[in-house]
C-alpha cells in the first residue's frame, strides 16, 4: 500500500496529529493522482472483496441498539442471512460522537469489535464518518436544532473541521488493514463516506459552507491516511435539481452552494452519493413527470457531475428503499410491491451506469412498529419474527444472482421506453440486457402497462431459461426460435447460458519426488468453459495418490490430490484422475510421478539495484 505515515509505535494518536499536518500536503498531491479514477483493486484484509461490487446492503452491524445489553441481536444469524442474499458490499455508521469523546480520547472496543465480525464473514465495508462529540459541536448547536423540524444534538456540524480531519486520520488508519496500528485482526474499511444526508437539516442542521468545508478538510485526512480508500460523499437526496424548503435542499443544488463556497471541495471525493427516494411511488411510474422518475434523478444527476467533474467520477446511490408499514399513508407498499420496485429501481440504476448500490435497508435494529416508514423498508422482519424473509429478500437474492457480477450491455428488441425530462413518463416496456463475467446472457424485463406476452429472439446454440422475480424457474415456450415472455410489473428474467464443457487444468501433470519427501498436496482446476456451474465427480488414484477432494459443484472449482512418495523405489510411476460431468464431457488426467534419489535446484543469481 502507498502509504503516507503518520504514527508509530506507541503514543499512536499524539505522533499522528503531530504530524498530520506535515504529511497532509504530500498526502493531497499524492492522492489528487485518485481524482478522476477509482482504483480498479483495492487492499483487502484476507477474504474481503478486493473490488468494489454493484450491490450493497445497508446493514448497521456496528449499531449500539444491538449489544448485549440493548437489544441482544443474533448478529452471527444476521451476518449469515446477509451472505446468503449475495451481498458482498455492507454500509456501516462510524460515529465519531460515540468514538472520540474527549479530544484524544478514543473508545473503539465496540466498533472493533463489529468491524471485525463483519470483516472475518468476508463483506467488504464502506463507512459513513458522521456526528459530532459533545465537546466539538458548534456554539449555537441547541438554537439550530429547534429549526426546520428539529433534529438531534449529535448531528451538528462541528465547530472546527480540522477536529473532524482528526478523527478521519485516527479511523482510517485504525481500519485501512495494512497490519500497522490497526485494530485487531486489521478489518478493512475500503471506501468512506463524509456523512449522511447533509442537505437534510434534520442530519445536518448546518449551512452548506459548513459542509464544503468537512468535505475538503475530511477527503484530504482520509486519503492523507490511506491514499487507495475510495472517498464518497455523504448521501444527499435527489428530486429535480432545485428544490428548496427550508433547511432541506435538493442535493445537487445543496451541493452546488457548497462548491461555491469552498471551492476545494468540488474535487474532494471520488464518487458521488445520492439518495434518490421515492417512498411514495414506483421508480417507473406512468404518469410521472420525466424528471422526477428514478431515471430522470439518475441522468439529471449524471448530467450535474458531467459538467463539474467529467464522466469518470461515478455515481453511488448509497440508500434507496420502500417501506412496507402498515399505516394509512401513500408511502406505505405492499410486500409484493416493495419486491417488484426493487429490482426495477436496482436494472433502471444499472443501465444508466450507477456504480454502486445500497439498498436501505438489511434489518431495522431499532425494531420499530409495523406503522413505522424507515424501519419497514428492511428486508428482513423483526428480530421477534426471527428475521424471516420479505418477498424483497428474496428477490434481491434472485438480482445478486443474476445480475450481481453481470454488466449491462444494451436494450432488448421489446424495449420502447424513451426517456424525457419534461414529459410524463408513458407506460412502457423495460428489457435490459446484461452479460455476466461467464458469457450468459441475462435478459430483465417488465412492464408499466398492461399485462401482455413478448416475444424474444433467442440467439443459437445457447439454452435458455425463464426465472421469475423470486429465482423460481418457469415454463417457457419457445416457438420458431423466439421465447414467449409474459410481461407485466413483476419483473422475469430470460437467461440464455451457453452450453457446458468440461475443462480440467492442467490436462496432464508430471510430479518430480524423493522417496525422504514428506506427503504433499496438489490441486487441478474444474472448469466449465460454458456459462453456467456444472457438478462433477472424480475418482482414481493409488496407494501413492490419495483424492482429497471426490465431487464439486460450481463454474470454476478445485479438486485436491495428496501425493506420498514414502516406500517408492526410484522409478516412473503412473496412475489417472478421472471427472466425470456427466452432460458437460469426461475427462482424465495423466498423473505421473518421477521418484529420484537426488533432485538438483538451480538457484538465479540475485543482483542489487545500484544507488
């Protein structure tokens, strides 16, 4: 890792701030090479993601509600449903007024603790750095938050950025995952962002100044810190570029002010985060003006950033969600509909080029009331449920699935919709084609109108395959090469694999051994050279060879063999491994090992760079 120290050994915290100002600038050249790409690897703590994913959950693992002496949750069970739904990415709050507080004084127990947990389970971790410690607040803190609906002490700005660039050094050293001054176990946090929903005055009861100034101040800390952490804005809600009531201001005009203001801060991130609900409708709506649908946010939003930054800054959508309450309100869905708006509003972000995203959210740890809207947007019902399943669950399990490693490649023959900011969006078919790392085609498709049936060209050689929403498979009829696609506001998906082919590497292995050489283990790669898995059983072997590994299920899996030279005279001995995949082929593989009585290595010389 490129890496601008500041700490060492003992009295970590005092030798950082030390010298945090001396490294800063080195730091913000360094890291201003970051500005117009993101890094296409990232430094991952074993078994962490080393990229960053499509899909995110926001999960608040590392809440305080759910300790032992709060609520208890189960977060093993949590953790393992989260992983069984596909998601690779979790959101997490990092509360500096939890964390630090009396200046200096650090309380990381808790937050290592869940960071950890979180880290072992192999979710890669994007922190929000938000609210403020009693002692750094600003002066008039108790005056702003009786304003423009109130809000709470915590969430006001602090009074001096650089005590926020403070904390962002202490907490992006602790959890970059380099194994120096980390935390233990050195749990990586690979992206941040500044904040939460600034231009809500009830999350940020300041003045967009305010905010350009603990972006610039917080982006220049963190990249000081850990120059390959991808650095996000906080999330601002998006509605039409403009609107403003009160303390709350549309993102992209909040934003907007407070580049004006602090003009640093238009290069202080490396994505921008957006929050395009829209609680109270479906993301597609007929009817709806162009502008304001989930697609006319996201292009508008593209557009903004376009002309500020350029197209390689990505767009994040770091919450988006609907609520399934129970009180008589607009805002409130059925479960089916929260299912079905989904993966509509997750295709709709992916075909226009959203980065990331977050759906809001995994598991109210608050427990809220069914009548509740925040707390009804999870997936997963209450910990008295036994977190059971949402219809949404599962089809966000069925999207990670399928589109979770796909990328969107164009528009099918049904597609008609045409995008207008300044007209009512018309009802219309949706057919997004996306292709997956494998060579799958995978079709989404839908309808705001009436239900009806489509026909889809289906491209030769390939088989295909009919899923509904929530990963069941469906009929298909498949008449002179076109499949019959029943359209309607739950959204199918036709997948078209090619066919299977077994692929065992390396086709044939010679093994070198003396009879003193302890047993050792090897491996060969099963491989289907189609799109899809393939399971597969072996055998062979002898009293020299020994299979580890008998059967296996995936696209790209391993089969290990134990080779124990022990007893052998020297000589050639042969024997062969055979995988059988059934429809995929068969395949066997040659072993054959050499036993000598002496083996001679020839070392390369090392030679030293001069200087």
């Amino acid at each position: 890792m490129l890496r601008c120290r500041h700490g060492n050994e003992g009295g970590y915290l005092e030798t950082a701030m030390e010298r945090y100002a001396r490294n800063l600038l080195i730091c913000w050249i360094i890291s201003s090479l970051f500005l117009t790409t993101l890094p296409a690897t990232l430094v991952a703590a074993p078994g962490q993601p080393s990229r960053l994913g499509t899909l995110g959950m926001n999960t608040y693992f590392s809440g305080l509600e759910r300790l032992p002496q709060n609520r208890n949750d189960d977060l093993g069970a949590l953790i393992n449903t989260t992983r069984d739904l596909g998601v690779s990415w979790v959101r997490e709050e990092i509360s500096w007024a939890n964390l630090e507080p009396a200046k200096g004084a650090f309380s990381w127990s808790l937050m290592d603790t869940a960071l950890s947990q979180t880290a072992n389970a192999g979710f890669g971790i994007i922190g929000m750095l938000l609210t403020t410690p009693t002692w750094a607040r600003v002066g008039d803190c108790a005056s702003r938050i009786t304003r423009n609906g109130g809000s709470q002490n915590y969430w006001c700005p602090p009074a001096n950025p650089q005590d926020f660039a403070d904390f962002v050094v202490a907490a992006v050293e602790r959890y970059d995952g380099d194994g120096i001054n980390d935390a233990p176990g050195s749990p990586r946090v690979a992206a941040w962002q500044i904040w939460n929903e600034p231009n809500n005055w009830a999350t940020w009861p300041g003045e967009a100044n305010e905010y350009g100034a603990l972006l610039a101040a917080g982006y220049a800390a963190a990249k000081a810190a850990d120059p390959t952490a991808i650095v996000a804005t906080g999330g601002v809600y998006v509605f039409d570029g403009g609107t403003r009531t009160g303390g709350n201001r549309d993102g992209l005009e909040f934003l907007g002010a407070a580049f004006a203001a602090v003009p640093g801060a238009q290069n202080s991130f490396d994505a921008l985060a957006i929050h395009p609900y829209m609680p109270d409708t479906a993301p597609d709506r007929a009817g709806l003006f162009g502008l304001v649908s989930l697609w006319g946010r996201i292009a508008n939003t593209r557009g903004w950033l376009d002309a500020r930054r350029g197209p390689q800054v990505p767009i994040w959508i770091s919450e988006l969600g609907w609520s399934t309450c129970t009180a008589s309100s607009p805002v409130c869905k059925n479960e089916q509909d929260q299912a079905n708006y989904l993966v509509r509003s997750h295709g709709i972000a992916l075909a226009l080029g959203v980065r990331h995203i977050n759906w809001f959210q995994l598991e109210d740890k608050f427990d809220s009331p069914s009548t509740d809207l925040w707390g009804n947007a999870a997936l997963l019902r209450n910990r008295d449920q036994g977190y059971s399943r949402k219809p949404a669950a599962n089809a966000y399990a069925t999207l990670a699935t399928q589109l979770g490693a796909a990328t969107f490649i164009g528009f099918g023959p049904l597609h008609n919709y045409t995008f207008q900011s300044n007209a009512l969006t018309p009802a219309a078919r949706y057919h997004l084609r996306f292709q997956t790392s494998t060579g799958a085609l995978v079709d989404l498709l839908w309808t705001t109108g009436s239900a009806e049936t489509g026909l889809v060209p289906l491209e030769a050689g390939r088989s295909a395959q009919l899923i509904n929403r929530d990963g069941a498979t469906l009929p298909l009829t498949i008449t002179g090469g076109q499949a019959q696609i029943p359209l309607s506001g739950t959204p199918v998906y036709l997948r078209q694999d090619t066919p299977p082919q077994l692929a065992v590497v390396p086709a044939t292995v010679t093994l070198l051994a003396q009879p003193t050489d302890p047993e050792t283990t090897y491996a060969l790669t099963i491989q289907n050279l189609g799109s899809t898995s393939i399971a597969w059983n072996a055998s062979g072997g002898t009293g020299w060879l020994t299979l580890e590994t008998t059967s296996g299920n995936g696209y790209r899996t391993e089969l290990r063999y134990r080779v124990n030279p022990a007893g052998l005279t020297p000589g050639t001995y042969t024997t062969t491994i055979t995988v059988n995949a059934g429809s995929a082929g068969s395949q066997s593989i040659p072993i054959t090992l050499r036993v000598v009585t002496t083996i001679y290595r020839t070392y390369m010389p090392v030679i030293a760079s001069g200087g």
